[in-house]
C-alpha cells in the first residue's frame, strides 16, 4: 500500500492507496483543489469547501451524462469497411464455389 498526501483548499489529506496507484491519486486530488478553488469555498470549513467541489464536479459529471452518445466514423474507415466487407463476400463466394464442385 502506498500513502498520498493531498493538498486541497491549503489543507493537508494523507491517505492510503493501492500501489502504483499514487500518480493517479495525486492526479485526481489536483482536480478536486481545482474544483475547491474554484468554489469560492476556501477558509470555510473542510467538509464544506470539499461538499461544494463535490457538487461542481457532480454538476459536470451530469451535463457530460446528459450529452447525446454520437459516434463519428471518418469518411476512411468507411471506405475501409466497405473494401473488407467486399473481401469478404468474395471469399463467402470462393468458399461457396469450392463446396460445390467437392
């Protein structure tokens, strides 16, 4: 088990983590003092400041939900998959030839 300290809001968190884990720990406690700077919550109390970070980042969490699931698919993948598509029907063709004069 590693350990992790955190910075947020000017104050200290260490907490345990899985190892390897420390970097990504780290990584995710910068965003949450982000958000905490962002709130305008700084000299509150702690379970204040890190409730309103929670709720911003709650809030982006839901509109990034919200958000229509659209895939883009690139005019070349398109032209790749019919070009495989046609392979494949020419082999399903040889395949189907074969059997039959067998």
């Amino acid at each position: 088990m590693g350990n992790v300290t955190l910075s947020i809001g000017g104050r200290s968190f260490t907490l345990a983590c899985a190892d390897g884990e420390e970097m990504h720990v780290t990584r995710l406690g910068r965003l949450i003092d982000d958000k905490a700077a962002a709130s305008g919550a700084e000299g509150q109390t702690e379970t204040r400041m890190l409730l309103f970070a929670a709720l911003m980042m709650a809030d982006e969490l839901d509109e990034l939900r919200k958000r229509p699931k659209t895939a883009e698919i690139s005019p070349d993948f398109t032209d790749r998959l019919g070009r495989i598509a046609s392979h494949v029907e020419n082999l399903a063709s040889l395949l189907e030839s074969d059997a039959a004069s067998a």
